[in-house]
C-alpha cells in the first residue's frame, strides 16, 4: 500500500494525514474484498524496515494502527473476518498489542474473509525467522536434516498459512515487490499501479481482480499442443476470485 506520503504532498499536508487517508482506504478495500468474496487478504501495513522512520511518523503510524483496531472491532467480528497478522509483532508497542491480540483471539474462530496484517514484517526475514525454527527442531532431535523440503519450509512460514499468493498489487507506481512475500509471491500474479494508496477504492480494486482472471497461470509448466483440432469449449463467464 504505497503512495501515502506523496499524496498527503500533493495535497499540501502533512505525512501524517497521508497516512489517515490510507488508513480509510483499508477500510474501503476490506469490505469490498469481502463483498466479491476474497477468501485471504493480506496487507503489508508496517514493514521492519519502516522502523527507521523518523520517530515522530513511526509514533503516529502506531496511533493509526491502533486507532484502526478499535475502530473496525465491530464490523469485522459482525461480517465474520478472521483477523491474523505476520511478521515480528513483539516489537510492537504495547498500546497497539493491548488492542491487537484480544482481537486476533476473538477473530479466530471466524471464517467470512481472513485479513492478514503484515506488521514489523520482511520477506527475507520471516525465511530467516522460518530456518531459525527449523535448525532449532534439527539441532534438538526433532527433525532430520535430510527431511527438510519446500513443505517443511512453507509450514515455517506464517504467511503461507492462508495459501500462497495468487495476486499481488502494488499502487504508487513502483514496479517492485519491496521484500513483501517474497516466497508465497513466486508466481503471484502482479498487478502495478500509479494509483497512490488514498486513492485506491473498489473500481480500483475490480480492475484488478479483472486483469488476474485473463491472465494464463502455468506456474513453469507448458502444455502440449493437442494432436487433433480441439473441440470448442462451451464460453464460461469468470467468477470473482483472488
């Protein structure tokens, strides 16, 4: 979600109301997820390379959060969205986890949308993090060596719990991924636009979801050309997906 401060810039203000305007932008976007029926959101709210912020925008990113949290309450346990979060959420302070864990709790049993927080998340670190583990259960007996393959990886890896990633946008106008999962995105579609964060709403959001369903995933592979005319396939309309 790229572009807060440029557009608060825009408009001649400060960073911090470029940040209040995205925080409604997430608002926006959850429910419209939920309404085409988005299984797994994820949103990359706070990286752990935004900890070297200046002070004063990394305090009032951690009032945003907060405020956010007790805000959306009530519409996310009442439309049944799961709220879990990734990355090293220890380092948050502890006026956003008196708020943000009862919630992931109270969530959990809920199964309308999953919505996931990157918070203090990295990439690169969480397969860090996700080898630590594992070296951890090699060193203490728990696991062979040998047995470690991309199963025991994806399973050390939280963001991998709600599956792997199918589309990933981007808004601001910068055409890379910024270390955002970075191995659930291994063959995410992608989707980037010049649209800054404040302003990206549902048409936005739509367009897409849209372009993800024209496009062919083949994940590697190539298929054979078939060795008779093939018969047209009935025309199926696309179904709002991930």
């Amino acid at each position: 979600m790229d572009g807060n401060g440029r557009w608060a810039q825009s408009q001649g203000s400060d960073r911090t109301i470029g940040h209040r305007e995205g925080s409604r932008a997430v608002r926006t976007i959850v429910r419209a997820a939920r309404r085409v029926g988005i299984e797994a959101l994820t949103l990359f709210a706070f990286s752990e390379q935004n900890w070297a912020r200046p002070p004063a925008e990394v305090v009032a990113l951690m009032e945003l959060l907060r405020d956010f949290l007790v805000s959306e309450r009530e519409e996310l346990i009442e439309n049944g969205i799961r709220l879990r979060t990734v990355g090293r959420v220890e380092k948050l302070p502890s006026r956003v986890r008196e708020v943000l864990d009862p919630l992931v709790a109270d969530t959990a049993h809920l199964d309308g949308m999953t919505l996931t927080l990157a918070l203090s998340y990295g990439g690169r670190e969480e397969i860090l993090d996700a080898a630590r583990v594992l070296a951890r259960r090699a060193r203490d007996g728990e696991l062979d060596v040998d047995a470690i393959d991309e199963a025991q990886l994806e399973g050390a890896l939280p963001s991998l719990a709600v599956g792997r990633v199918d589309l990933l946008v981007r808004t601001g106008g910068e055409q890379r991924i910024s270390n955002f999962l970075l191995w659930g995105a291994a063959y995410a579609e992608l989707h980037f636009t010049r649209v800054l964060w404040p302003d990206f709403d549902e048409a936005e959001l739509y367009a897409a979801i849209a372009a993800y369903q024209k496009r062919e995933r083949r994940f590697g592979r190539v298929e054979s050309a078939p060795l008779e005319p093939a018969v047209p396939a009935p025309a199926m309309a696309d179904a709002a997906g991930e």
